[in-house]
C-alpha cells in the first residue's frame, strides 16, 4: 500500500512499512523512512507506483481548466477527491481515479486565487468578486513582467525607453525595487553582463556627463525644482538713522548678494573707526514668515562655475543687497582703534542706513593693490588718484596685524602656499551651462591682498559678536575647533567655545546673512541684542537650549556639506574639461598621499602610478591616462622624478594640508544590486491572490 501526503508545500508518495492509529512509517523511494501524521496521509492506493502517480497526475493537473473546476465545486467545503468526481466521472456516483484524483488536488494546491485551503486536502472556492480581482491582478503582472522583458531588450540593443530615462536618477540613487522600469535595468544588466551604470550610457539614457551630475545633485537635494514661488520682500519699518560714513565693498564681479562693505574713519587723527556692515534683511524677513521658509528649505547658496543657485530670490535679495549708490539699513559693527599701535580700544553695534559709496571688484583690482602696492604704501603715502587708496592701505596694515595675533593664538602662522582656482566659462550670464563651453581657469594666490583685508574684517566681526552674544546670555550658531591636533574637526554648536583654526574665542557667522541661513539666524539673534540690551535673552528669536536651534545646524550642516561637495565635483569636471580642450597629456605634481599626487596648477589629485613610496613633496611629471567624465576618473603614471631632494618647507605644507577635503574618483556608489533574487512569476502570482 502506498500513500501520497504534503509536507513543506510539497507532495511525495511513498510505501507504507507500518500503521497505527496516529502516524504511519513511510519509505520514500530514495530510501528515506520518514514518520508521518496520520492526518497528512491525504491519499492511499495500490497502484500505479508512487513515481508514477505523481507523474502522472502532475500531467493531468495541466489539463484541468481551473474556470470550469472553479463552476463545478461545491459552494460549500469540499475535498480535492469530491472535485476530482465532479470534474472527471460521468457518473457522480462513482469516484475518480487515482490520477484524477492526485492532479485534482494538485491543481486545487497551486491555485489560491480560485481555491482556498481549508484544512489538509480540502478547499472551498473564492467568491466570484475576489476572484476577479485576482485575475485581474495577475493578468496586470503578466502585462508588467511583459513590459519589463519589453524594456530590458530596448536597453540591451543600446536604446533607453522613455519611462526609464525619465526616472534614471531615482532608478540609480533612491529605487523603488519593485518598480519595473529598476527590474528592467537589472534584467537587462544580467542578460549583457554590463554594469547598470554602463548600461544606461550607451543606451543613450545619460544625455551628457554634464547633465548627469547636475541632475543629480537636483535630484538628491532640489527634488521640488529650483524655482521660487512668487514673494514680495516686506520692506524694512524701522525708522533707522543714516550713517555718516562713506562704505565700500570687494566682490568678485559674479557677486550680486552683497553683504558686507568696510568704512574708515579718522585717519591721520590718530583715532580710526572701522566699520564693518552688513546687509540687514534680518528686520524685515522675519522667522516664520515665508521668506525664512524659503530660505530655511535652500539653507544656503549653491556655487559653481558658470552658475550658481542663490539662497533667496533675485527680487528678495536686491531689495536688501549693499548696492552701490543707496543708503541701504544695515547691521554695523564700530571698532576703534589706535592709529599708530591698531590696539582695539572700543566696540559698538548698530542698526543704521549707510551710504554705499562703491562696490569694488577684486577680479579688476588684484592687479593694483599687490603686494608691493601696499608696501610702498607703507613706505610712503598712497598714489594719487587711485581711489580708495588710502583706506585700503590703512585696512591692509590692519588686517596684517590681526592676522599676525591670531597666529600667536593658534601656535603656528596660516600658510597660503596653495592657490585659489577661478573658473570661467564662455556661457552668456543667466544661461546655465551645457557641459560643453570653452572653460578658462585662473590662478589666484590664496591669502592676495583684497581677500586678506575682507577675510580678517568678517574674522573680526563674528568673532566679536560671537561673543557679544554670549555676554546677553543669547544663545547663537557658533563654529568652534579645541584644537589643531590631526583629526580634530571644526563642529557647528551654540555655544561660545574656542576655534583653535581661527585663533579666536568664538565665532559665530553673521556676515552673509543674503547667502548662509545660520547668518541670518544669527542676524535675528544680534538685532535682539541691540535692540534690548540687557534683557535680549527674553525677546530673541531663539531661546537657550531651543529645540529648533539644534535642527537648523542639523539641516545646515547636512546641505552645506552636499553643496560644497557637489561645487568641489563640478569643479573637478570642469578641469577635466580642461585637459581635454587644451590637449594636456602631461602635467607636473607633488607626492602627498599614498599614491596620490596633486596638480601644481591646476585644482586635480589624481592616483598616479610609480608614485608609491615617494616622499610627500616629491615633484614628478605625471603622463595621463583616459578621463571619464562620470566617475570624473582620471590617473596617471609618474614618468619623471623632478627633484633630487624634496624640499622641507614643501613637505611640511603638504602635511598641514592633509587634512583637508579632497575629491574621490572613481565607481561611482548606485543603489541597483544585481545580485538580488528575482521573484518568479509563480510567486508574484501568489502575492497577487
């Protein structure tokens, strides 16, 4: 006697040894003894073999049409033998065969959608609307898995589908796995043995390598577009005095959110006032309003060549920007000082109009005030009729000696050995490059004389209402290092503490509040202080331990990473750009990392081959190999040693300058595993029902 029977979802039939009342010993034919239930004995009979009869009733189960199965059961609980009757004999009152009777409960078994189990071998029928849902869901399935079969050869042949390029970047970074246009690629990917990544690009679904990281940094980071619904910048109500000042600010000739101008007052009277303004649209774009919601979901300005997304709208920032020729209200910082010693004697802020007499342009007046500009300056009284002669060489005089206290603090000078990179392309103003314009790249020495005096007057305004801030006991966003030890980074918090990098106390930015959210905030912070003295801690914006404090550093820190990343990125294309349009194959470098070398006029660290154990210092020439535009890959392979020794003032510069950010090269990370199981079409089926 045999006995077919379901364990795990499976049917196997094999001879019984023995019978109890409860369980029966079976042997498989594999020669398996296995002890089983009684009640999962599902089927007993004497022929054919077990073998055959699951053979053959597995046949018989495809003939069984599962429509006219579904019409023939029993509205009420039925065995798979009762079907087996209804649907095989003629005469109801004999009972199927064997077969019959096995293919029957096999069919019943895989068919959930039309049959339900209700216990072991019996089932009752789903409700006729259940079952059309089911069939429905699944002809539905077959349609998808139709259209990704569909799709997956169109990739394969080197020709993207429509509904694939139009999600590439969600396919890529951010998938919804049970999507068929990610199943498509996936498919697709195994079926050629190609890399999603490759994939794509040569089926024409990344339109340049241009557009692919720009589009994907919108994508991760600008996901509703980067337009501006329509606003009206509130204007400023207070009644502000005007300054008796005569301001100026540097920029670079891109710049139109002009925050801060410098004033100077009282030369050769032996007292000198410094002014130091800021743009003040913290008095009438206040938190909450939609201005600040727009400026808190952007948190910053995002910069690149040939392009830039600004904070807050064009409209907005005009209406508060430092523009030449307006008296324009303004957040002041008054420093006074001894002319002959620069000794700091005196501090006041203010809320004001000031005049904005110039808006000068450093990219047009590097070439004036060098370096030997001011030392003959120094020397002797400034030429005539360079304007602003006089109050830029009195302000370059001063912005050396803060900077030379500041090294005393920070135990060591600020070195500037490296340079600063100017890119520009030949894309006319307010078109967004194409991947493709003439690029130019300009060396600017970082620390040049225009940069230091607005670089240490901003240094001097932060760190002095940094703490300022602290002394009302109002809380502000501050950026503090503990110190200049390997490893130690610069941390964004609220309180007053120490930033060993700067060598100040505090510091607290609020000099670009057009351009920096945190600035802002702390612009709101200040005004309080100014306008409430001693009693600031109770009408600020923001209280201590304020809960919505910590989220905007949180969200700052997180943007402002992404969108220095994304500019250091594009900046790296565009140099790669570069080497192309201008035929360079060969470059000089410096060794400084492992088998890393970095261009010495250029902005590029590259791996270069043969540079292993080479000193940090090292100069060599460096042979380039290919360039790929969507890793923004490029290595190199050192062909001379250019120096016999490495300098030791080199050296050391390079190991101060480790710790600054680099960009990686290479596979870029994607979110499409080709490794995963795909679901068959038997269990998306089963899912479905």
């Amino acid at each position: 006697m045999f006995v077919l029977f379901e364990e795990a979802g499976k049917f196997l039939a094999g001879r019984i040894l023995s019978e109890a009342d409860s369980s029966l010993q079976v042997e498989l034919d594999s020669g398996k003894r296995v002890k089983l239930k009684a009640v999962n004995a599902l089927l007993k009979f004497e022929k054919p073999t077990p073998a055959e009869l699951v053979a053959a009733g597995q046949k018989v189960s495809e003939e069984i049409e599962l429509d006219l199965a579904w019409e023939f059961a029993s509205d009420e609980e039925f065995s798979f033998s009762d079907l087996a009757r209804d649907y095989f004999s003629a005469d109801p009152a004999k009972p199927a065969s064997t077969v019959q009777q096995a293919a029957a409960l096999f069919r019943l078994f895989e068919a959930p959608h039309y049959f339900r189990r209700a216990g072991k071998g019996r089932f009752r029928k789903a409700p006729a609307e259940i079952l059309q849902q089911a069939l429905a869901a699944i002809e539905k399935k077959k349609q998808v898995l139709a259209q990704i079969t569909a799709w997956a050869e169109e990739l394969a042949q080197g020709s993207c589908p429509t509904p694939v390029r139009e999600q590439l970047y969600k396919i890529l970074f951010k998938p919804d796995k049970n999507s068929p246009e990610y199943k498509a690629v996936v498919e697709a990917s195994r079926a050629a043995h190609k890399a999603p990544l490759d994939l794509l690009q040569q089926a024409g679904a990344i339109a340049s390598p241009y557009q692919f990281h720009w589009k994907r940094f919108l994508f991760e980071n600008f996901p509703k577009g980067t337009g501006f619904p329509t606003v009206q910048a509130p204007p400023i109500k207070d009644v502000l005095p005007l300054a008796d000042v005569q301001a100026f600010s540097i920029d670079d000739s891109s710049t139109t959110e002009i925050d801060d101008a410098l004033s100077v007052q009282g030369l050769g009277s032996g007292a000198i006032t410094l002014g130091i303004h800021i743009a003040a649209p913290g008095l009438a774009v206040l938190p909450g309003s939609p201005i600040d919601t727009l400026a808190r979901a952007r948190l910053s300005t995002v910069y690149m060549p040939g392009d830039k997304l600004t904070m807050l709208p064009d409209e907005v920032v005009q209406s508060y920007t430092l523009q030449e020729g307006r008296n324009c209200p303004a957040l002041s910082l008054y420093v006074t000082l001894d002319e002959t010693t620069l000794a700091i004697t005196g501090t006041a802020t203010r809320l004001e109009q000031v005049p904005i007499a110039a808006n000068l342009r450093h990219d047009k007046l590097d070439t004036v005030f060098t370096e030997d500009f001011f030392e003959a300056a120094t020397a002797g009284a400034p030429p005539a009729g360079v304007p602003w002669a006089t109050e830029l060489s009195f302000l370059h005089r001063l912005a050396r000696h803060l900077k030379a206290k500041r090294e005393v603090v920070r135990g060591k000078p600020e070195n500037f050995n490296r340079p600063d990179y100017n890119f520009s392309l030949d894309n006319p103003p307010g078109q967004e490059p194409e991947g493709n314009e003439k690029v130019s790249i300009s060396i600017r020495k970082r620390g040049a004389p225009l940069d230091l005096i607005v670089a240490e007057a901003m240094i001097l305004a932060n760190s002095t209402w940094g703490e300022w801030l602290a002394e009302h006991s109002v809380p502000g966003i501050y950026r503090s290092q503990a110190s200049l030890a390997p490893g130690v980074k610069v941390r964004m918090g609220t309180k007053a503490l120490p930033h060993a990098g700067i060598g100040v106390k505090s510091y607290a930015w609020a000099t670009s509040p057009l351009r920096r959210y945190t600035d802002l905030v702390n612009q709101w912070q200040i005004i309080a202080c100014v306008t409430h003295g001693r009693t600031a801690a109770l009408a600020a914006p923001f209280k201590p331990k304020d809960a919505e404090l910590f989220s905007i550093i949180s969200g700052f820190d997180g943007a402002y990473s992404a969108y220095n990343g994304f500019q250091a990125g594009i900046e790296r294309y565009w140099t790669l750009k570069y080497l192309q349009q201008n035929g360079i194959t060969e470059l000089t470098a410096t060794a400084f990392k492992e088998n890393l070398v970095r261009a010495d006029d250029l902005p590029l660290v590259l791996p270069a081959m043969g540079a292993q154990g080479l000193p940090r210092g090292a100069r060599v020439r460096i042979r380039l190999g290919e360039i790929d535009e969507i890793t923004l890959d490029v290595s190199g392979t050192v062909v001379e040693r250019l120096d016999a020794v490495v300098d030791e003032a080199a050296a050391q510069q390079v190991n101060e300058e480790d710790n600054e950010s680099e960009i990686a090269a290479g596979p870029i990370s994607i979110a499409v595993d080709l490794n995963e199981t795909p679901a068959d079409a038997a269990g998306a089926q089963d899912q479905a029902a």
